[in-house]
C-alpha cells in the first residue's frame, strides 16, 4: 500500500472482494484498494474493520447501497474525519476511475469517481 | 396482528429487515427500539434514509418502548418490532407477553462471551438461558435471517 490516497470499498458479501479484484485486472494497479465485507459483523465490528482498512490515512470509501449496515457503519465511524470522504453506489467503472486520480484530495477524488461511475449507468 | 415481526438483530435497520421481510409482511412501520439511536437524532436520520418512503419509523429506548408495546400492538399498522439486545427481548416480553410472543433470532454476531450456534447466531450462556426462560413462559423463540430459510429452534442453538 502506498501512502497516496487509499480507496476502501464496504459491500455486502464478497462483493467488495470481487470489485477489488477486477478494477486490477482492468487497471494494472494494485495496492490501492481495501475490500471490506459486512459478513459476519454487529455494527461495531463493522465499524472497526473499517476504520482498520482507512488506517488513518486520507480516504475515499465506497458503499455498495445508499442506505444499510455498511453506509451506516461507515458515517458512523468516519462522519467527523476531514480527510475522508464517502461514495455510495459503488460500480467497477468509479473504482477504475478512482485508481487512476490518487493525486487528488478526498473530495475531489470522491466527486470524480462518482461521476465516472455514474456516466456508466446506461440504457444502450 | 399489527406487530408481524419480532426480531432481534444487531444490525437494526438493513436490508433484510427492509427487503427481506417487510416486503412479503408487508410492513408499513419499523418500530426501532435501541437507547444509543433513540438518543441520537442523527443515526435517526441515518436510519430513516434505510427504508421505503412508505414505511414508516418510530425509534424507541427501551424504558419508553416497554410502555408503548401494548399500544403498538393495538394500533392497525402492520409493524416489525426490531432490536439489537436480548436484554432488550427481555423488557419487551415482560411488558407484553401477548405482542411479543413470537420472537425472531435475525442477527446476533460474535462478539467475546459468545460461542456460534448458527452462522448468524452467537449468544453467551447467559443470553441463552434467557431465551430459554423466555420459552418457559411461553414465548415461540427461533431463529431465522430470511424469510426463506428454515426457522431454527431454540433447542437446537444449545
């Protein structure tokens, strides 16, 4: 893991994992995302397994639904943490973004991802 | 029946809760009962973002939910009962035996005193014995995480 800006990505399942995984296949860059599974966890060992996977570092964290255990875990925690900003609805097109602007501050990252993400919301 | 679900979940508010079960009970409200969200407008709010427009909320701590179980009950609104505590359980049961005769294990997870009884089931001796006083005075304790899986009985978490 580098000391750039880290991603953290809070899904149900092994969704996370999976998204992780495919955004360095796709990219080539690993090391910059933290998956973390809701499995298994009340809301207080959700909350720590994220606040592990942030390490104190600034951050963007992902959420797989606008709503739920892993949102609410994640405000929770991290609500009153300037450098750390959140995104719901993560997709492998926001990731791919993300991984590529680690440069810029959390909230920018944040509002570029989410735009890239949300552009791949289609109807072709 | 207007309290269609008596469930016991640490996770409060999530989707199963919401999907899972409020849309084949077809509930209308989710009566939240837990002291750090009853006190906590904010994770009120947070927890109101977690639900369907039509679904409605009402958060409780568990001294003022204990006197208005009888009144829930009473009321014509199809409603989940939904907690994060066995001592909590335990309140509710003892303030309306009737209401809260059925009792849902949803979502208990480990934390140190527990031992797994089902994947999403820990309890402590102690949080087990309290069930089993639970179903001494006639309470129908199981546990099940979604509707379309086999309810578990007590018994068998032993």
């Amino acid at each position: 893991m580098s000391d750039t800006l880290r991603g953290v990505v809070v899904c149900h399942g092994t969704v996370a994992a999976a998204l992780v995984h495919a955004t360095e296949q796709i990219s080539g860059l690993s090391g910059h995302l933290v998956p973390v599974s809701n499995t298994g966890c009340d809301r207080e060992s959700l909350e720590a397994r994220i606040e592990e996977a942030v390490a104190g570092q600034p951050a963007v964290v992902f959420v797989d639904m606008a709503s739920g255990s892993c949102l609410i875990a994640t405000l929770r925690r991290l609500r009153e943490r300037p450098d750390v900003a959140v995104v719901t609805g993560v997709n492998l097109a926001m990731l791919v973004d993300f991984v590529f602007h680690l440069s810029l501050p959390p909230a920018a990252a944040a509002e570029h991802a989410a735009t890239s993400g949300g552009k791949a919301i289609r109807q072709p | 029946m207007p309290l269609v679900l008596c469930r016991v979940d640490d996770r409060l508010i999530h989707g199963q809760v919401v999907i899972g079960w409020g849309r084949p009970l077809a509930a209308r409200r989710i009566l939240l009962v837990d002291d750090e969200v009853a006190a906590n407008p904010w994770e009120q709010d947070l927890y109101r973002m977690a639900v369907p427009d039509d679904v409605a909320i009402v958060v409780a701590n568990s001294a003022d939910a204990s006197t208005a179980v009888a009144g829930w009950q009473a009321e014509p609104v199809r409603s989940i009962l939904l907690t994060g505590s066995i001592e909590t359980l335990v309140a509710l049961y003892a303030a309306d035996p009737v209401a809260v005769h059925r009792i849902n294990l949803g979502g208990i997870h480990h934390r140190p005193g527990r031992s797994e009884r089902l994947p999403y089931i820990y309890l402590s001796p102690a949080e087990y014995d309290a069930l089993l006083d639970l179903e001494a005075q006639g309470a129908d304790v199981t546990a099940q995480d979604v509707p379309s899986a086999s309810p578990v009985g007590l018994r068998a978490l032993a």
